[in-house]
C-alpha cells in the first residue's frame, strides 16, 4: 500500500495489528487473502490505513532533535537520487532481494544523514535542505 523499506513495513504492519488487537500474522495473512471479490475486513482495513498514516506523519518539532551540522547538498542529492533510483529499481522487480536490501541501505543512509527516525521524514528533510541551501 505504500513503498517504503522492509523495517518500516514491518514496523507499520505491527502498529496495525496492535490498532486491530490481532496478530501481525492473522493481518499479513488477512491482506495476502484480500481480493477484489473478497476485501480485508474494514477494521483491519482501517487499523491498517491509520498506521500508514502514523509513519508517513513528521514527529512535531519538539519531539525531533535538531541536526546542528547539515550535510552538504551534495551529498544529500547523491544519497536522496540513490534512494529513488533504488525505489524505482523494487518496483520494477518486487521480488528481488537485492532490490530490498539496497532500499533498506538507502533509506537507513537517508534517516542517519538527514537526522531523521523515519525514511519519509528524511525524504521530506532531504527535499527542504536541498531547496534552502542551494550551493
């Protein structure tokens, strides 16, 4: 439902189950099953859509320490193109295992430049730094 590493889709699909009060493998087999004909039941649907939610929300301001040194913008594209060429690569081949790990490093690569706890907040970060600091 959304592209993101394995460790956030793990970390995602285990905040729906707890908002389900299921299992992560009842929910993962719930989703598998799903078809057009025969849709994920709503609370697991909803539980599901509400995690998403979470993780694709910035933590406020508060709750994130500040990064006192900024990377160079260089360095941030270089690392923010790699991370959505490596996201292009996965969808183009879903099931390779090189694919995902390659995400997983880029994203990880992503949060522990930018600062940030979670690869969409990073990407977001990326995008700012890149836009304000024009060298």
């Amino acid at each position: 439902m959304t592209p993101c590493p394995a460790r956030e889709a793990e970390r995602i699909l285990r905040a729906a189950a707890d908002l389900a009060l299921t299992t992560v493998e009842d929910l993962a087999a719930a989703m598998t099953t799903a078809t057009a004909e025969v849709p994920l039941p709503v609370h697991l649907e909803r539980s599901l859509r509400t995690a998403i939610g979470a993780a694709r929300t910035p933590a406020p301001s508060s709750a994130v320490r500040p990064v006192c040194l900024m990377p160079s913008t260089a360095r941030t594209e270089e690392v923010l193109t790699r991370l959505r060429r490596c996201q292009a690569r996965l969808a183009a081949a879903p099931g390779d295992p090189d694919a995902v790990r390659a995400l997983d490093d880029a994203a990880y690569t992503l949060c522990v430049l930018m600062g940030r706890p979670v690869t969409h907040e990073a990407v977001l970060a990326a995008e700012e730094h890149l836009a304000t600091h024009q060298e």
